[in-house]
C-alpha cells in the first residue's frame, strides 16, 4: 500500500514540473495573439518564414506571421502578418525577410516611409524584399574567388 502511495505521489510531482516546464516556455516564447491590424505582403523567396515568425521594427517585436500561402495569379508567397495595436506604419513601409545573425532565426524587419498615411488593416506592404539564400551567395563567392585566381595565373 505504501509503494503505490510513494508512486502516485512522484507521478504527481513529475505532472508538477511538467506543467511549470510548459508555462515557463509558453512565457519564454512570448506566444500571444496580437489583436492588432492585420497586414499582408508578397515576397518573391519566402524560405524560412512560418506561422509565428517575428515582425520587428527597429529590431523590436511589433507582431508575428499570422498565415502564409502561395499567391495563384502571381505565383509569389503571399504572407499575412498582425501588428499590435499602436503601430500605425505609413503607407511607404517596406518589409524585408531578414537572417538574425548567419545561424539564425528568420524574421520579417519591417522599415517605416515617410508618407503621412498609414496603412490601414487589410491593406498590402508594397514594397519587399524576400529571403536570401545565404548558402548560395557563399558559393557564389568562393566561385568568384577561384575564377580570379585561375584569370590570374595565366
């Protein structure tokens, strides 16, 4: 009787620490749903890019990737993004997907225009910038690198 006591009692402390474990990463991850103004852009290469993925301004976290599809007219990722409330971006804003660091995670950076209105929820970013493949300038780079080496021996 006292063995399944010391056992029922041990499950319940790993239930416990379980359950901190799952709040302490829900709190970590700041996982929220922003209720601001939704916002969409059209990127060329989206890779990387998925559902929850950081927006930033100025390095700040403004919002998140709310939904991401291919655009059937343009054949470009059509990528929907939510803006907490009180960021009111002009209209001549630009998003650019953007490495945080060579190793790292994917975001969106977004830079305000200058222009007096502001974009409205539901409205496009116009201008972007999608994703670049860091593997392939490198390979590129090395490439160019030998081609000059190989131009100048000869």
């Amino acid at each position: 009787m006292s063995r399944s006591v010391l056992e029922t009692i041990i499950g319940g402390l790993v239930l416990l620490v379980a359950g901190g474990f799952l709040i302490f990463a829900f709190n970590a991850t700041q996982v929220t749903t922003t209720g601001g103004s939704s916002l969409w852009a059209t990127f060329d290469n989206a890779s990387g890019v998925s559902v929850g993925t950081d927006v930033r301004v100025a390095g700040l976290k403004v919002g998140s990737v709310t939904g991401q599809r291919v655009d059937t007219e343009t054949f470009m990722a059509r990528v929907d993004l939510s803006i907490i409330p009180g960021i009111n971006l002009p209209q001549d804003s630009s998003a650019r997907i953007v490495p945080d660091g060579l190793l790292g995670n994917i975001y969106i950076e977004i830079e305000p225009g200058g222009a007096e209105e502001t974009l409205k929820p539901g409205e496009r970013i116009e201008f972007t910038q999608g994703s670049v493949n860091v593997v392939d300038m490198l390979g590129r780079f090395i490439f160019s690198l030998s081609d000059a080496a190989a131009e100048g021996t000869q």
